[in-house]
C-alpha cells in the first residue's frame, strides 16, 4: 500500500503526497490530472477550491504549524 504524506506549508496550503481521492459531501470524486502531489487550499479564498490556487499570498492568510 502507497503512503499519503500530507505537508502543511508555512503561510500556504496542504500538499498532499501519494496516491489520493478527493470526494466532496456527496460523494462525488474531484479530477487530480493523476498528479503525485495536490495543494489543499486552507485560507478560503481560492477560486478553485478544494484545490489552492495561491490566493493565500495576497488575503494575508498566516499559519505555521509544526508537530510537536
């Protein structure tokens, strides 16, 4: 079985490594394009979400998270 790694980027989104499906709350499947790495927005304000688009860079989005 693939590991999925899931990479929390200072100021920025999640990337998520490895094989993955991304489903929405009614179960339908968002298209990937088969790449081995997707940026997850976390500020919002994509206009492309779930996926992230870099509109982080100019909402002031911040976070810095690390494992403790």
């Amino acid at each position: 079985m693939n590991e999925i790694t899931i990479t929390t980027r200072p100021n920025g989104p999640l990337l998520v490594s490895g094989h993955c499906k991304i489903v929405d709350a009614n179960g339908n499947t968002f298209d990937t394009g088969g790449r081995p790495v997707v940026a997850l927005c976390r500020c919002g304000q994509s206009a492309n979400k779930p996926f992230c688009d870099g509109a982080h860079a100019a909402c002031g989005f911040v976070a810095g998270e690390t494992a403790g």
